[in-house]
C-alpha cells in the first residue's frame, strides 16, 4: 500500500468529491460513519466523550463523530477551540447539525478562559488539527495540545494527533503534539507514522477506509510504500509438481565463530525452513559437529581455520550466498569478506558482523555487488553509513545509501525499512516486540538467503522475507508471549506463516 505526502492525500480527496462525485459534506460523513463504527465497537455508553475540536475539517470531522455518538445514547461534549474566526464550509454545516440535535453540549474555549477539569475516566477525541502542518504549534493551540496531555485521560485522535508532521519532525516540539492511545488515520498512514520516535504521540494506530478514489491512488506517485499480506501473497512462487531440490537453489552461509555457532545453527535452520532446497554452511572446523548434530540437512564445507572465517570455498556450486552471522572481525576474517566481494557473482546477503568489517573499510562498498542485500540494525548502520539525529534522517539516508551502491538496505527495527536502488522505500507491518531477542536477526538472514536461493529477485527476497519474518514472530507471540519468545519459535513459526499467507491469497 502507498503512502503518501499531506499534499498528495488532499488532491486525492479532491478527485474523489469530483469523480465520484460526492459532496465534500458527504465524504466527511463517510469518515465520521467509520470513527463512530470504530469506537461503538470498543467502548459501552457509559464512556462520556469530551471531543475536542477545530475550526478545520479535521474539527468538522470530529463534530460529526459526536453528533453520531450522541443519536446512540453516549454523553458526549463539544469543546470548540477559538483561536481563529476562520472555519471550513463543512465545519459550518455539521455545526448546524449539531444545533438542530439538539443533544450534544457545545462549549467554546477562548484564550485567557479557565480550561475545564474532566472526569480520568473521560474518552477524548483529538479534532483540533489533521494532517498538512509545516511547522510547531504555537500560542493558544499550543496551550490546548499542553492541557490535554497533561490530563491523562484516554485520548482518540482522528487522523492524525494535532501537532505531529506528517513526514519530517525534526524541528517540532513533542510538548505540542497530542500524545494518543489511539490514531485513527483515513485510508493511508502518513510517513511519520513509522518512526520510532513519533510513537509515544501515535500510541495504537489504525486504518480507516473511506472509499478514496482508487483511480487517483492508483496513478499517484510516490517511493513510499508499506507492506500488507496482499502484496506479499502475489508475490510468493508456487511449486510445481516436479519440481526437486535442484530447483529451489543451492545456498552457501558463512557463519559462526568460537563460542557463536548458535548463530550458524539458527540462519541454517531458518534458511531451509524457509524453502531451500540445498544448504552448505561455511564454518570453522571446530563447529563440524555442532552443526551436523543440530541441523543434518545441511551440508557442511569447513574451514582452515579452527574457530574463525578466513578464506571462502569454491562458489561455483551456489545460486545466492549469505555472510556474516558471528564471522567476528577479525584481520584473517576481514581479509575473507574482501574475497567474497572481489569473486561473488550470485545475489548476497550481508549481515552482522560482515557488515561491520565493511564499516571498518567503507572503501571496499565499491566493490559491493549491485543489488546486494544488507541486513542491518541500527548500530551497524550506524557504523555503515555514519550517525544521524533523528528517524527520519536516518531513513534519508539510508534512501541515499541505497542509491549510491546500487544496494538494498533492510534497515531492522519494528517497522523495518527496505530501501532499494530506485529510491524506493518499503515499511513493514508485522512483528512485535518480543522479537528484540538474540538470533531473530540471524533467522532473518537465513531466510532471506533461502529466497533469493530459489530465484526471487533480491527486492522481492527482501520484501518477502522481512514480512514472512514477522508474521512468524506474530504467530510465535500468540502461543508463547512476548516475553518468552525466542528465535527458535520464530523459526518453527515459518511454515505456519507461509500458510496464512497462502490462504489469504
């Protein structure tokens, strides 16, 4: 699904009112009918509602939202914030409304009048600013978002929390943005939404459909995207009948060390779990037994070194290769990563330690592959790319990145990044907390590697890995916790999330 700029979304509200057609009336109706549904499904009447509310649409969709909750019995207040004499044709409309109603309390709340004290218990609804702010709230507004938050009640906030920016929020001030439980966002998230520092005034977010143009939303630009199980369902392969395991690839990884071969056991295991057809893993000699013990199908090729990487095997028998999981970075190491870049010519993934031997000589990313895979977390993207302020700039440059050495970055964190050499950036939409957990990364790669094996293109293998990752994590959640989830159920979790995957298809 796309995401796309404030700007963008109001032109494709625009070519919905005049398509459709329908009156811009109407299709704030429409959204309001979608809060209303949302909220009548989680909370009983016996919530009052406090709805605090603008001069804009986002105010007008918030009068109607209280209209609707008060025909089905819920105590519901207005408070109008007057920081202007300035309000939308709409808003003016469902002001009517809410007089001819005659059911909902309206209370103006003016610069220099004593703000109200509510009930802890209180819902309140966020309708004092949507999306397409390009700067800090100030003055009296500012004052409102203050107040609100320093309360505590329960806030819904429709859209968009007032305050937050809907992609760069560099320069704002957290204090005046509204800190939600829950975002309620019409038909697309907006990029913000993504970055981790904007959580705390997001809380839970969810997204409304409205029935926005899809003629417009099809034809609009953008290199922002997020992935959904659709998407991810029609791109999966199907196996034919005669298919053999020559046909799903043969993969070598170079993984392990003394002390570390867990690593080397778990982007094994989840690289043929996720559909391999051979494996070789690539360790030191003192790992034979561990690994032939631990995962029998795989095939073995050993290295010189007794607990160390040093030197890489013959590759012509690989269709894709992956390397780094515990390698450690070590001289012999570093001098074994230099050449695999110099002689790999099948599609690679580079993760963990690999990625930080790179990080030590940035002047070997020249000889990086075009299309390789980086796995990243944050640290180690850090030492890739160098440090940055804030989320945002750090996706620029990981955007930047990517374009620059022809790479695609999978950028790990709650909504991993996939950025690729088109500028493109992906976000995804599953996992869960309880996967901050040592090997989920290693898991990753195997998987991601057991793709690009079986003939994904690396975009697709990126794409396709990080979503099956962490709807295997979901999966694992529900039967374990967070708590207590470990890589291993990630991994034992694979073939059930390729089968939701494939039943939603």
């Amino acid at each position: 699904m796309k995401i796309f700029r404030a700007d963008q979304v109001r032109e494709i509200d625009a070519y919905t009112i005049e398509h459709e057609p329908i009156r811009p009336i109407d299709l704030m109706e429409r959204a309001a009918r979608q809060l209303h549904h949302w909220i009548t499904k989680r909370y009983f009447q016996d919530r009052k509602v406090k709805v605090i509310t603008g001069p804009g649409n986002n105010g007008g969709d918030s009068l109607a939202l209280a209209r609707m909750l008060a025909d089905d019995f819920y105590d519901t207040e207005i408070y109008y914030v007057e920081f202007t004499d300035k309000v939308s044709d709409s808003w003016k409309m469902n002001h009517k409304r809410i007089i001819e109603q005659g059911r909902v309390a309206f209370h103006t709340l003016a610069q220099g009048n004593e703000l109200p004290h509510f009930d802890p218990c209180d819902l309140l609804i966020d309708g004092l600013f949507g999306s397409g702010l390009s700067r800090p709230l100030n003055g009296f507004p500012a004052e409102i978002v203050r107040w609100m938050n320093h309360m505590g009640n329960e806030i819904i906030a429709i859209d968009v929390p007032s305050g937050l920016m809907g992609e760069d929020n560099s320069g704002n001030n957290r204090e005046t943005i509204v800190h939600a439980a829950i975002t309620l966002t019409f038909q697309f998230p907006s990029l913000s939404y993504f970055f981790a520092e904007n959580e705390s005034c997001l809380g839970n977010w969810h997204i409304l459909s409205i029935g926005l143009h899809q003629e417009i939303i099809h034809k609009m630009k953008t290199d922002y995207f997020f992935l959904t199980k659709e998407f991810v369902a029609s791109l999966l392969n199907r196996r034919e009948k005669f298919s053999h395991k020559g046909t799903f690839g043969h993969v070598l990884l170079i993984s392990g060390c003394y002390g570390k071969m867990g690593a080397a056991v778990l982007a094994s295991r989840a690289c043929l779990r996720t559909g391999a057809g051979l494996l070789t893993a690539h360790i030191p000699k003192f790992g034979y037994e561990i690994i032939q013990t631990a995962l029998p199908e795989a095939m073995i090729s050993i290295d010189q070194s007794d607990i160390i990487f040093t030197q890489i095997p013959d590759l012509d028998p690989y269709q894709a290769i992956g390397i780094g999981p515990a390698i450690g970075c070590r001289n012999n190491s570093q001098k074994g990563v230099h050449e695999l870049l110099d002689k790999a010519e099948v599609p690679l993934v580079i993760d963990a330690d690999a990625i930080n031997i790179l990080g030590e000589n940035r002047e070997w990313l020249e000889q990086v592959p075009e299309n390789t895979i980086f796995t990243p977390h944050p640290k180690e993207f850090e030492r890739l790319a160098g440090k940055t302020s804030n989320h945002y700039e750090r996706n620029r440059k990981q955007i930047g990145f990517s374009k620059q050495y022809h790479a695609i970055v999978v950028l790990k964190g709650a909504h991993t990044s996939i950025s690729c050499p088109d500028g493109t950036c992906y976000f995804n939409t599953t996992g869960n907390p309880g996967m901050a957990t040592a090997g989920s990364g290693d898991v990753l790669t195997g998987i991601i590697l057991s793709l690009l094996g079986q003939g994904y293109q690396p975009k697709l293998a990126a794409l396709i890995g990080v979503y099956l990752h962490g709807l295997a994590g979901d999966l694992a959640k529900k039967q374990v916790g967070e708590e207590a989830l470990i890589a291993t159920d990630i991994i034992e979790n694979l073939g059930n999330a390729f089968n939701e995957i494939r039943n939603h298809e």
